[in-house]
C-alpha cells in the first residue's frame, strides 16, 4: 500500500529528525530514539515521562512541552523502547526532585521501564510510576497481561505534568496520576485495520462489511466482529461498555474523548461525540469537558475510541492547567 515513507527501516528515525524540526522547543538525545524539552532537566521541578512503540502520534512525544511531559521513549512501530533508551530519557530528565515514568500496559513497556529503573536508581535517581490500564474490553491480550493502557493515558499526562509544573514533589505527582487511572475508562473499535510501513499490508483482515469492536491500538483484533453498524450504534456499544466499568454515580462530572485511530475523518468524530454527550446525559452524568480528534493513534487505522474520566475539583483545576505542546494545548 502507499505510504509517504523512503524505508520502512528509517521512519522512525526520520519521524524524530522531522519533530524536532517542526518543534525547535524539543531536542532529540544523541544515539537514541528519545526526545526531551529543550531546557530538561527543568530546575526545582518533578520529571514526567512516558514513552511507547512509534505509530500512535501524538503519542507520545507530541506531548512533551510545558505543562505535560518533560520527555519521551519512541520503540519501533508497535514495539517498546528498550531499556537503555527508558535508562537515558530517565537520566535527562532527572533535575534532583525525580521523575514519574508515565507507562501503559504492554509487557514490553513494562519491562524495560522497570529495568531501566533500576539501573538509574542505582546512580541515585528517584523514580515513581503508575501504569495505566484504562481499556475496558479486555483483561489479557496479544501484549498484556491485564488491561490495555491506551487513551485515558492522556489525561495521566495532562494531570501529572500539570502537577509537576506548580513544584509538586514526587510523591504527589504520582498521586494524582493515580487518581486518573483510578478514574478512567476506554474502548475503541475498528472500520479497517491498519498497515504498518514494515509489513506494507493490512495487520488483519476485516471485510468491508464487517467492524471490530474492543480493538486495541496495536492492530490487534477486538473482542467482538459484527456486521456494520450505524455511528450511534457503534457509540452506544462503546460508552455503555465504559459506563458500566467505571459505574458512576448519578451527577458525576466527566471529561470525555472521542479519539481517532489515525484514519477516521473530524466529521465522523463529532458525529460520534454527538451521541456520546445525549448518552452521558441519559445516565445522570454531566460532562465537564468534551474532547475531540486524533490523541492516541493506531496508523491508518479507521475508526475511534472513547474515553469517559470522572473529575473533582482537583482534578478538573489540573486538566484546565496551561499546557503548550504539539499535540494539545491548553491556555
């Protein structure tokens, strides 16, 4: 299939070399498939990263900048950074107040972030995590054990480096991303597979008239394939799954997220998001905050998730926080 890449072999690296051009506040470490803000370690402030397998941009190093991450890991295309990349992002991001590792739950991910935790450690780095796993439709996949982390790990980002940037020590850092994934929940669906530049054709085979429900952001199949459905069906079947894991209680305040999955049109999504806000009202709930567009995606993919978080004051105060980044700014 066609793709605007020159070798599949180079396009992560030619996609970190492009972000850095686009973005001068963001530089790349030497050696390594890492990008940092350009004044990391920032003086007196708390370290938040994450970092991931490459092809789901924004995520993750659209989010690095004021208010969000201070750096972030880019692995091959639906693989994880290794341990010594997690070892250098933890080091160029340390000022002596610690860093919080910001990590979604694929074994890969897991693995090497700890190792590389515990390499740093060793040279005096102090380092807390959470691991998110805001994916309602599955408990084990093709990468996990447990659940998946995949949209809602946004609103840790957003959180916790908002956190971060009032002079939070590590400790409540880490509470507050917590909070989020304490609070959060996630399920996406498919219209089409995605073609990674490698293979160069489709991850699965998903006929025209068939959809993937509960998909998970690295082509993995769902856990249910049925006949096309219309766009308020295909949001019903998301948003009740999601309500029913988080079980609300009646005027709760929410932020939500429609997200694409990298090929699904800004149309489609407020289409989608329409239903979703008549549903959070038909439950009781009141949405606090409504996003909208592409924040965690699978490539090419067709189709979109949704994420449902409940907010306090606390939270709701940390989410409204300024953030400048190339994937989502708040003023």
């Amino acid at each position: 299939m066609k793709k605007l890449i020159n070798d599949s072999d180079d396009v992560v690296d030619e996609m970190l070399d492009g972000m850095t051009a686009a973005y001068p506040d963001m530089r790349r470490l030497p050696d390594t498939q890492v990008l940092v803000r350009d004044d990391a370690p920032v003086d007196g402030k708390v370290g938040v990263v994450s970092g991931g397998g490459s092809g789901h941009e924004p995520t993750h190093g659209g989010y690095i900048g004021d208010g969000m991450l201070d750096g972030a890991a880019a692995g091959d295309v639906f693989s994880s950074p290794t341990a010594d990349e997690f070892e250098a992002l933890l080091d160029a991001t340390d000022s002596g107040e610690g860093v919080l590792a910001v990590i979604k739950n694929y074994e890969g991910d897991v693995m090497n972030f700890e190792t590389a935790i515990e390499m740093v450690e060793m040279e005096g780095t102090d380092v807390a995590t959470v691991v998110v796993n805001d994916d309602v439709a599955v408990e084990d996949s093709l990468y996990t054990s447990g659940r998946r982390g995949v949209c809602g790990t946004i609103l840790v980002h957003k959180a916790a480096g908002a956190k971060a940037a009032e002079g939070a020590d590590l400790d409540e850092v880490q509470r507050v991303a917590q909070k989020v994934v304490d609070n959060v929940g996630t399920m996406g669906m498919a219209l089409t597979s995605c073609v990674t530049p490698e293979k160069g054709e489709a991850t699965f085979d998903l006929p025209d008239d068939e959809i993937e429900l509960g998909i998970g952001i690295h082509g993995e199949p769902g856990t249910e394939r049925t006949d096309v459905m219309s766009a308020d069906e295909i949001t019903e079947e998301l948003t009740e799954s999601v309500l029913d894991d988080l079980d609300l209680d009646e005027g709760q305040e929410v932020v939500t997220i429609v997200n694409g999955m990298g090929g699904t049109p800004l149309m489609e999504l407020f289409v989608v998001n329409r239903k979703l806000q008549e549903l959070i009202g038909d439950h009781g709930l009141e949405t606090w905050d409504a996003w909208v567009g592409d924040y965690m995606t699978s490539l090419d993919m067709e189709g979109a998730s949704i994420t449902v978080c409940a907010v306090d004051e606390e939270l709701k105060e940390l989410l409204d926080a300024p953030a400048d980044t190339p994937g989502l700014t708040v003023q």
